[in-house]
C-alpha cells in the first residue's frame, strides 16, 4: 500500500475513534479523499481515450487485472450506493443526475458481474469524461454527508429492511460474484463502513490504477525515441516509470500536464516548425517558449539541448549514463546547475 496513503488512512482511523477527536477525523478522511482523488483526476485528464479501456494484466489475480475506467465506476458506484442507500436513506447519484445517460452505461450496477470480454466491452462503451464527473459528484456528495456524522453515529447498524431496498434498487448483481457486497455492507456499522468504501476501497483500486497506467506508458514508449522535444533525457527523468514521454499520447510531463490539452508548448512549438527537438532551433539560447519560461530551474535542460546540438542524442545518453555511474541523483538540475554555459561544460567534461 502506498506509505503516504496508509499513513494518512491509519491516523484517520486512530481519530475517528475517540469522541473528543471524531470531527478532526472527519477531517482526516477528507484530506485522504482529496489526495487519492488528485490521482484519479492526473490519470482521467492526461490519458488517452483508448487507454481506460486497455487490459495490460489481463487474468492476473488483483485489482490490477480490470481497466481504468471500470475501476472509476466500481469506487464510485459502491460509495454511490453506500452512501445514499444506506446512509442518508436518499437518491443515489446516479439516478439524481440522470448519470447512466451521461456516462453511456449500459448497466446501473458496481460491475462486479463482469469479467473478461464483458468487462472491456463495458469500458469501450462508457464515456470517460462523463464517468469522471459523476466520480467527482459522488465524492462532493459523500464529503457532505460525511461531514454531518456525528461520533455516536458510528455505531449505527442496518437490518434486512435496508438489503432488501439495495436490492430492489438493481444497483448490486444477483450474480454471486456481486450480490455478497450487500450482506458485506449490511453486517458492518457505519464506522467499518468509513474504513472501507470510503477510504481503503479507495487506496486498494487506485493503487492499482497506478500500476495499470504505469505499465501502459512503459508500452508506449517501447520503440520510442527517449529524448523529448525541449531535449531532456527521458530515460533518466525522475518520472519515467509514470510517463509515456511527449513523443507519445502518454504524456505525463511534469509542464504537459499544466498546459491546455496536455500539450507541452516546446512539443507544439517543434511539431509546427516541422523539428526533431528544440536542439534543432537556432533560438534556442534566448527561447523562453513553454518548459523555458521557468528560467534557471531548467537551464540544464538547455544545456542538454545544446549538446545534443553539438554532438547529438546518443552521446548525450552516453554522458548521462557517466554521470550516474559518478553520482546519484534524481533531476539533472543536481548535476548540471542553473547556468546553461556551466551545464554545458560538465557534460563536455564527461564526453
């Protein structure tokens, strides 16, 4: 389990459990939300289309094995329910906002029925970006309810009365690889109920929404030129196990990501000129267009481009490759500095 994550979710624990510090537990909860669910926003933003339909574990034991945009409707759908059927006794989302319309889903349930085939046919049809919104729906929705519990709530308990009004609403499969979840909601009180769908459901499917899109940039890339546009080494960037590099629709750039559409303005900038890089730029030097407008905190990035205009990419990766066996480090701004001349020197120095 990610260490951040667990932390975050043992102390919110701990202070649920006491009355005196059940409200800053709320709090806690809520701020394990958020963060989990900047994930879940970095991952529906920056991703392609075809990616939240991919099955890249395909049969593997774990949550890992389902695709991305299953695993946004399953958390979601289990809090939709959970939190509306059972805890506030009111409309799901879903129905309120006429969701099932939006999404395209052609079924209301938490989609454990589905396996396989069925599973990626599901995927294929929903519309992510809809999906995504009704995630955020339900989490605004559930944070509200959340916040209005009070501690002698959490010992509230639920009866027949409350499966059966689950059941009659179609949101759960008769299947038996689904209709378990009712008795497993039921027979819990409205405190094991906060540690599971609520949070730990949570950690267990984003995680593995990590691991999914983790190894769908490794795929991408394969075959792919590791030097990007602006001319950093993406075989030694601190984010290569999570991006699919600009040269891909994978592209998680730190400075993608912030631009509009996810387009980094130095990639844009190299595809309308008709360049390999901005190593092949004569303006270079002064360029302060996109990830250069930062200044210092990339010049050696620069420094990288202008080598590579120098002496090209492969021998740049040779002298990256030196450096590391010289020293560890994470950003080649460790190594290379904030002056573009300085930076250059040292990979000159170890050519």
């Amino acid at each position: 389990m990610n260490k951040e994550w667990s932390e975050m979710n043992k102390k919110m624990q701990t202070l649920i459990g006491k009355e005196t510090s059940f409200p800053e537990g709320i709090d806690a909860l809520i701020e394990l939300r958020e963060s989990l669910f900047e994930q879940i926003t970095s991952i529906a933003k920056n991703y392609p289309a075809e990616a939240f339909y991919q099955m890249p574990f395909a049969g593997a034991e774990g949550y890992h094995s389902k695709t991305l945009v299953y695993s946004m409707w399953h958390i979601f759908r289990i809090e939709d329910i959970v939190a509306h059927e059972l805890i506030g006794k009111d409309t799901q989302v879903l129905f309120a906002g006429n969701w099932q319309k939006k999404t395209k889903s052609p079924i209301i349930t938490t989609g454990n029925e589905l396996h396989d085939e069925g599973l990626v046919s599901f995927s294929r049809e929903l519309d992510t970006k809809a999906v995504f919104e009704y995630c955020r729906a339900v989490k605004d929705a559930s944070d509200g309810i959340l916040r209005k519990l009070t501690y002698a709530d959490l010992k509230r308990t639920f009866t027949d009365e409350d499966k059966k009004r689950i059941l009659d609403s179609g949101s759960v499969s008769t299947d038996e690889s689904a209709v378990w979840l009712i008795d497993y909601w039921c027979d819990k009180d409205l405190k094991g109920l906060l540690k599971m769908p609520f949070s730990r459901h949570w950690i267990m499917h984003i995680e593995a929404m990590c691991r999914i899109k983790n190894k769908l940039c490794h795929k991408a890339k394969k075959g792919v030129d590791q030097i990007a546009y602006c001319g950093l080494s993406c075989a030694h960037c601190f984010l290569k196990d999570y991006c699919g590099s600009c040269r891909t629709p994978y592209n998680t750039c730190s400075y993608a990501t912030c631009s509009p559409d996810g387009v980094c303005p130095n990639a844009a900038c190299c595809k309308e000129k008709g360049l390999d890089g901005c190593y092949e730029c004569d303006d270079i030097r002064e360029c302060k267009r996109g990830f250069y407008s930062l200044g210092k905190e990339v010049h050696a990035i620069k420094s990288m481009s202008l080598f590579i205009s120098r002496h090209g990419k492969r021998e740049l990766q040779t002298v990256l490759e030196n450096l590391h066996k010289k020293q560890v480090f994470e950003k080649v701004q460790e190594v290379l500095g904030d002056d573009i001349d300085q930076g250059l020197q040292i990979l000159e120095e170890n050519r």
